[in-house]
C-alpha cells in the first residue's frame, strides 16, 4: 500500500467511527424510552447535582461524580458499562452491583425514575 493510501485509509475509518458513535447516541436517546422533562426534574429532585456538574441546573455543581455534560457522547458509564440505555438504567438503580466501591448512592431510584432520569441525561450533548 502506498504512503498516502494509509492516509485515507485513517481518515476513512476516524469518519466511520465517528459516525457510528453519533448514531449510537441517538439511538440510545430513543431506546430509553422515557420522558426528558420528567428525567431533568427527577435528577433534580434526588440532588444528583450534589455529586455531579450538570448543565441546565444552576445548582448541579458538585465535585465528587463526574461532570455530565456531553453524557450521550460517552462511551462508558461507571468507567466499563457501555454507555447504553439498560446499562444507564442498572447503574442509577443499583450502582453497588456494578461497582460496590464506588461512591454513587443507591438513591432508591425506581426503573421508570430511572429510564426518565435516562432519558434526560441523553439529551447532554
């Protein structure tokens, strides 16, 4: 193969990979199925902000969690889950499950609080 051969041959593939994460984000926006406005409240309302910096709640600027802004275009929740609907969902309800060391709080958060809470945190670009 020619030297400029593997230049497009990397562009070529940065642009697919690209591509495909941006599709994945919004699939996984459609897939969770719940209610954005209700998730934003909720994520309110359970003091997620205590932990985390969230854009679009003035008072989200805790420093324990990580920042959630660009949260559709991660690749992995917690630091190993695929950053997927269910996978969201698991770890919002049950975060000592997947990780029993890790700070997040199991808040109670019921599946249907959390596929709203989902839903909300898929609309951080």
């Amino acid at each position: 193969m020619r030297p400029g051969s593997y230049i497009i041959a990397i562009a070529l593939v940065t642009t697919l990979c690209g591509c495909v994460r941006r599709a994945t984000a919004i699939e996984a926006q459609n897939v969770a199925g719940g209610n954005a406005a209700v998730g934003r409240h909720l994520v309110y309302a359970y003091g997620c902000g205590t932990c985390h910096v969230i854009p679009g709640i003035a008072e989200a600027k805790g420093t324990v969690g990580p920042p959630l802004a660009g949260f559709a275009s991660r690749i992995y929740i917690a630091g190993s889950l695929l950053n997927a609907p269910d996978n969201l969902i698991h770890w919002v309800t049950k975060p000592k499950e997947i990780n029993p060391g890790s700070a997040m709080p199991d808040l109670g958060v019921t599946d249907l609080q959390a596929r709203d809470m989902a839903a909300y945190l898929y609309t951080l670009r």
